[in-house]
C-alpha cells in the first residue's frame, strides 16, 4: 500500500510538471501583458523597458526554470493585475470556490444516487420517464444559460434570492465560510444547483446503468432464491457493487467542478478562484494563470490518489489482489 | 391630560430632530471590473482612477461638461516673467483622512512620486523638471520648456501626504515587476468626500463618508462598490434591487431597462472617438493579394473607403441609436474640434467605385481587418458591418477578431495592415491626439501611428503645439493641422461613444465624459 502511494506520488510530480511546461507554451500567445499594465499614455521606450525587468525576453527555458525554481519555495510571484502576492490571492479566494464546489457535489451525490436508484428499480414507470428527459434537458443546455435563468426567475422576478455574490461571510481563522449567515446560505442555492445540474444527471445515469447490470447477475438471483428481502439485495448488495465506477466519476468530476467553475463563478459573481483565473486570462496577467493551473493540476492529482485509495477500501477483490500479490 | 401633553410634545420635538438630521443614504454602485489597486499613481486605467476620485483628490478636475474646475487649487496660472513655470495655489484649510494638514509638501512629495519610475502617470508629466513649494500654499512646477496646456495633465494625478506615505513605507510607487506589494495597494489616505472603510478586491469596497472634507456634505453618505462582471448578472441584479446604479450598461439593455418602470437611463456622449486605421507607404500589404503596390497609399482609395463607410446605417443598426457619428477623429470636447471637421460625407457606393478604378483597382483588392471583440462598444460588430460595406465596392475583406490583450501587441508591433481603434482623450486637447497617432512614429512620439503615416511638415508643426504659449497661434495650428489630417485621411472616424448609466428612478447620477462620474453629484428625488 505504501509503495502504491509513494508510486503514485512521483507520478503526480510529473504530471504537474508537464502542466507547468505546456501552460507556460500556450502563455506565449494568449495575448501582451505589457500592454494592458502600461495602458495608453506610455511610449514604446516604456513597453521595451517593463519587458525587460519582468524577464519576458528571456528564452522559454529560463523562464521556465524560474518560474519551477520559485514555485518550489512556495514563492508564485505578484499578479500583474491586482499588485499583490499570487499565493495570497488564490488562498483567500480558495474557501468560495471549495465550498460551491462541495455544495453542488453534495446535491448532485445525493439526488444522483436516489434518482439512480429509482429509475433502476422502476425502469417502466412513468415517472421514471419524466426523470430521464428532464436531466436530459439539464445537460444539454449551457451553464451560463442555466445560471441566468435561475437568476432572472428567483432574483428579478420572484425577488426571494439574491442575484450575484456570496452574501455575509464569518472568517474561522483563515477560512471565510457563508454557511454560517442567512445570507450567506441564501446565495449558494442558486449557483449550487446551476453547476451541479450536470454531475447530478451524469451520477444519475451511470448509478442506474451500473445497478441495472449489477440486478441482472448471478449473485444477485441466487440472493432472491435465498429468500433476502428486496430491500437487503437492493441496497446490502447491488448498491455497493455499483458504486465503484460512480466513486471513479464522482472524483473526477469534483475536481473539474473545483477547477473550472469559470462560467457559474463569472455569472454568480462568486468570489472563487474561477473568476479570478478568468479576470487574469483577460489581461494576460501569467502569475496567476500560471499559478491557477498548477494548483488545479495538484487538485486532480490529490482528488485522483483519495478515489484510488477508496477503491481498495470500498473493493475487498483489490484488497485481496493486493495482499495475495497477484 | 399632562401625560399625553408631554407626550404629545416629545414626539413633535423628535420628529423636528429627525429632519434636522441628515438621512444616512448608502448606494450600492456595480461596475464590470474593480479598481485594479488603490496606489494613486501605480495605474493610469480608467476604472482606478474613477474609484480614486472618491478617496483622494487632484488638483484640478473635469465637471460632467468636461470644463476644468478647481479642486485642491483654487488658481493656477502662468509665472509672470517666466513662461516656463506653473504657479498652483493651493486650497487652504483641508484635511486629509487622519488629521493632518494638506499643505504644498504633500503637492510636491505626490507630483515627484507620480513621476517617479514606477509610476504609469510619468509620461504625463514628462515636460516637468522640477517641483517645488513656495510657501505652504503656494507650489511652483518648472517645466523644460514653455507648456501652456500642462494643467490638463495634471486631472488624474492624486495628492498623497507625505507623511502618511514615508510612516508607511509608500513613498516608492509599487514595483510589481520586482515583485513586491506595498501598503498603498489596499489602505488609504486621502482629501477626498469619502473614507475607505473595507475593500475586497473584486467582490465590494465599502466607503463611508469623510465629515472634514472641505466641500459641500454630498447626499451620499455610503458607497458600495460592487464589481460584477457578467453583463447579463449587473443588470438583473439591477432588476431585482440587489444594486442602485449601473455603471457599464450593455448597449442591447439600455432600451428594455428605459421602458422598465422603476428604473431610467442616463445617456450621455463619452470622450472617444472609434476609427478605422491604415497602413501607409509603398510597400506593398502583407495581407493583400495587390504584391505590387500599397493600395492604401492612393489617397483615391482612402477617399472611396471613406465613401463606402455609411456611419448613419452602422449607428441605427450596429449601435442602436447609441452613438454620435462623426467626421473628425476626435471627441466634441477636445480643443480643436470643430462643426465643419465633424461633417462627413454620404455614402456614395458608385462614386467609391469609379475612384477604385480610377486608382488602378478595377477589380478591387483584398486585405485582412485586424479587430478587437471585448473593448470597444460592439467593436467586432462595427468592423463586421463595414466588412460588409467594403464588399459592395469590391474590397474584399477577411475579419480577424481578438480580444485586446492579443489585439494591442498587434498594433504596438505593426503588424497589421487594417485595424479598428479607439481613442480618448484625457487631456481634452487636440495635442494628445497629434502626439500619438499622427506623428510619425519614433521614440518618443506616434506610439499609436501604426499606418506609418509620415508628414515632416505637420510633425513641425504637432512638436510647436508642446511649447507655443500664445493660445490664438496654437489654435490655428491646430486648425492647420486638422485640416491636413483630414483631407490627406490619415484616420477613418466612425462614431464617438456615448455613456449610459442605468439607475433607480430616484437617483440622478448625470453621465460624466470620460466615463469618470463621482458619486458626490448624485441627486435623490424629493
């Protein structure tokens, strides 16, 4: 087990690694960032001058290697846009985005995996139907439109919840939470629900297939022979079996919804570090950006190790595997 | 009965009281983007220096008609006997947030600091060569040479105190490329009507009102600043009461939100004028299939160009009636401008044809249209529609779009044979405009002359402007020079744009020209 996780370990290295290179090579051409720092009234002698002590005419490796020597000390370097420290921007904007990101992971686990199992078990019936095209409609539509909607129905024409940002926020020592305010719990159902309308249709789905499969085994019959009650073989026994692929999915999707919240954070105004990363983007602020998409590398690589650590614990054919060495 | 007298009594007491009292009004104010810091001299971006205007204050400033009104100087004039320096005489009796006195010290730590290397403001005060106080309200600032129009520069420069700045380390600007922070990015100082009381980048800054200030009690008394980037998400937040005023109202709402009850549009023309711009010389276009010549450099086809541009349709259709089309490539507010230049001609698809034939184009030619998609009102629109009208006379044009970040490198870097540009005017002066668009371009000057267009004569004459201290000779140069502009076409003006702020229907908050309104001008209805 300890050599499992050490393995995966260096392999998270590496993968952040190559993150790092191939987001440094797309930088080049997302735009100047001297221009936007400059602005208007400056002459081309000032734009020559700030290229030269930001490093920018250094050649791709140098930078390159700078940039990891720093981030190896912790040290992200200063947003061109915001003047402060990048590693104290991302932490503060850090609490917003994980608690959305969890808020939405929540309804879209929970509603997944009950709707999953309804429609498993009630393949014919009506409602069963009514489930089923209408995730569909909460898939194909797009976040941003979903996030208006919801806006323009509970805010500006119902007036019951907020339209933008975060609410009131208590600060618990480092961390800023909204759930502990009125209107802090207020703001999160509706960019909650708009970005969790996507994972929960997609849980939903994979929990019904898996259980649909799962019900059709042997095991499954032979418990039904035995006399088990529908409710033991239904949850005791087919449930667990399916939710290996569903902790697979879950887990990548957590760390996606984590990372690119972009459009639901942009069109809330939620104070994450998906808006921030999209504020960067616009006016080439690298720091950050180079920041941002270290950290989200990082996300998945955690997020990643948990749900293969999972698997041996939720898995006893893997624990076993592991201990009999085959 | 003796109770209910006093009671009586008491309450008619406290009810003149509470009249006497002044309401507490806060305004809950949502722009597209934040103030990027609050260091007064780190930035020179439109967005910091609005929100600035609140805290601190400058020496001069613009009223909504774009007219220069005193600040914290009551005069300002020439040295008698000495043309090259700048006499300021200072406000007496303002404080700033702390306490403390503002004095001609505090001017001059704060123009030297504004100066200095890191500032983005240096360029403004580039003719400046020294500052000194005179006495403690009195400063005189030297400059290298004759500058009549020096006090326009100085609108969007903030006086710090110098005390405040040294006790707290900020007498350096920020160097974010050495990467440092420093304490003036998110704590203030200042003379203005308004203290900083909270400030989260990007979400709300909270200001409360200063009771010292020196002017009239604004009927503000607190201002949420409330950043919100998606369009759609500021206006519904609008809609739903969430916030009082919207700065940066989308061109496609401002109709729906002035039929809406409760609610009213404020309009108002802004100083930046949107242009078409070329590449002149005989080199031939690097984006076009003519490998032989410059088709741009024949004034015939720059002239059926300007023939094909139908600014009153692009207006109606493109702009919805939201901007002013001109003739000139300037704003109305800017010195210089003239009724006569702002004329344009009608469009004439058939005369613009005869001249392309007449120039050697029979069959036209084909170029690309280098476009920015997210700074400019409806800008990738605009250049889509004259894309479109440009077809019509056989000039066949290939749309490249970008958003400003990857557009700005291409006109800093000449890469372009075609371009859309807007430009204000800070200084509300034709010289700014002379300066760095038609100057031919070299270190110091035409930064933004991208078509490469080069008039020795009229360069003479744009240098003149800096130091010709008599007002009625610089106007006419100013004329002269206009004049050649326009005739030789070296800029193809579309439109100015015009402002409109969305608010509460009970709150009046007129459109200030450079997109810079003050909330002490705000007005509640009775």
């Amino acid at each position: 087990m300890l050599a499992f996780i050490a393995r995966r370990l260096f392999q998270s290295v590496i993968v952040m690694l190559a993150v790092a290179f191939i987001a440094f090579m797309v930088f080049r051409y997302v735009g100047d960032p001297v221009s936007s720092m400059l602005g208007q009234d400056s002459t081309l002698a000032d734009h020559a001058a700030l290229r030269e002590r930001l490093g920018l005419n250094e050649p791709f490796y140098i930078q390159f290697f700078s940039f990891v020597g720093n981030a190896l000390q912790g040290q992200f370097g200063i947003s061109y846009r915001l003047q402060q420290p990048v590693s104290q921007l991302i932490m503060e904007r850090l609490p917003a985005t994980i608690e959305l990101a969890f808020a939405s992971a929540s309804i879209a686990l929970v509603l997944g995996v009950v709707l999953g199992i309804y429609t498993a078990l009630r393949p014919r019936a009506f409602s069963t139907g009514v489930i089923m095209t209408a995730s569909l409609i909460g898939v194909s539509l797009p976040t941003f439109l979903i996030g208006i909607g919801l806006i323009y129905v509970f805010a500006v024409e119902l007036k019951v919840l907020p339209s933008f940002g975060r609410g009131e926020v208590v600060d618990l020592g480092w961390w800023r939470t909204g759930f502990l305010t009125e209107s802090g719990l207020r703001s999160i159902i509706l960019p909650a629900i708009t970005l969790s309308l996507f994972q929960l249709t997609l849980i939903m789905r994979l929990v019904r297939a898996e259980m649909l499969e799962v019900l059709r085994t042997d095991y499954i019959r032979f418990a039904k022979a035995r006399g088990l009650s529908q409710r033991a073989i239904n949850f005791g026994h087919a449930l667990k079996n399916t939710m290996v692929p569903v902790i697979t999915i879950t887990g990548l999707q957590l760390g996606s919804v984590i990372a690119f919240a972009i459009i639901t954070e942009t069109v809330f105004q939620w104070p994450g570090v998906g808006s921030l990363f999209v504020n960067s983007v616009a006016v080439v602020d690298v720091p950050v950006m180079a920041a941002y998409l270290v950290f989200v590398a990082l996300v998945f690589v955690v997020i990643n190790l948990i749900v293969d650590i999972l698997y041996f614990i939720v898995d006893p054919r893997l624990r076993d595997g592991a201990k009999s060495g085959r | 009965m003796h109770t209910s007298l006093t009671r009586i009594a008491a309450v008619l007491i406290a009810s003149t009281m509470l009249a006497g009292v002044a309401q507490a009004e806060t305004v809950r104010w949502a722009r597209s983007s934040d103030s990027l810091t609050l260091d007064p001299h780190s930035q020179n971006q439109g967005v910091t220096h609005t929100f600035a205007h609140h805290i601190y204050e400058t020496l001069m400033w613009r009223d909504t008609e774009g007219t220069l009104i005193p600040r914290l100087a009551t005069e300002w004039y020439v040295k008698e006997g000495d043309p090259t320096v700048w006499v300021f005489k200072l406000r007496e009796g303002v404080k700033f947030h702390d306490g403390a006195d503002f004095t001609a010290e505090d001017v001059v730590f704060s123009l030297d600091r504004a100066r200095s290397e890191g500032s983005n403001l240096k360029q403004l005060h580039a003719e400046v060569a020294e500052v000194r106080a005179v006495d403690d309200y009195t400063v005189e600032v030297q400059m290298v040479g004759p500058s009549p129009l020096y006090p326009n520069n100085v609108t969007n420069t903030f006086i710090m105190d110098k005390t405040w700045s040294e006790t707290n380390n900020v007498e350096e600007v920020q160097d974010f490329a050495a990467g440092e922070s420093n304490y003036a990015v998110l704590n203030t100082n200042g003379t203005g009507p308004y203290m900083l009381t909270s400030r989260e980048v990007d979400v709300r800054s909270v200001l409360s009102v200063f009771d010292g200030w020196w002017g009239e009690a604004p009927e503000v008394t607190e201002i949420v600043y409330l950043p919100i980037a998606d369009n759609a998400t500021r206006i519904a937040a609008l809609l739903s009461g969430d916030v009082d005023i919207v700065q940066d109202v989308p061109v496609q709402d401002i109709e729906r939100l002035q039929n809406s009850p409760g609610f009213k549009v404020e309009t108002g023309p802004e100083n930046r004028v949107i242009y078409f711009g070329y590449r002149f010389g005989d080199e031939p276009l690097r984006s076009s299939n003519i490998t032989d010549s410059n088709p741009f450099d024949n004034p015939l086809v720059r002239e059926a160009m300007e023939l094909a541009l139908d600014r009153d349709a692009i207006q109606q259709v493109v702009m919805r009636g939201n901007s002013i089309p001109t003739g000139v490539a300037t704003p109305p507010f800017v010195n210089g401008w003239t009724e006569e230049l702002d004329q344009y001609p009608a469009p004439d698809v058939e005369r613009a044809k005869e001249l392309l034939a007449e120039a050697g184009y029979p069959d036209g030619f084909s170029v690309t249209l280098d476009t920015p998609n997210n700074r400019y009102v409806n800008d990738e629109a605009i250049s889509t529609a004259y894309v479109g009208m440009l077809g019509q006379i056989g000039i066949d044009v290939t749309l490249a779009s970008r958003p400003i970040a990857e557009h700005s490198p291409i006109i800093l870097g000449d890469e372009t044979d075609f371009y859309l540009l807007g430009w204000g005017v800070p200084t509300f002066d034709s010289a700014y405009i002379f300066n760095d668009l038609v100057h031919t371009k070299n270190e110091t000057h035409g930064t933004y002359n991208v078509g490469g267009y080069s008039n020795p004569e009229l360069d003479e004459k744009i240098i003149s402007l800096g130091t010709e201290t008599d007002l009625d000779a610089r106007n006419a140069t100013i004329a002269e020079i206009w004049e050649v502009v326009k005739a030789d076409r070296v800029l193809l003006p579309v439109h100015n744009q015009t402002l409109a702020y969305a608010m509460r229907e009970d709150i009046t908050l007129p459109v200030h020209p450079e997109n810079q309104p003050n909330m002490t001008t705000v007005v509640f209805a009775e």
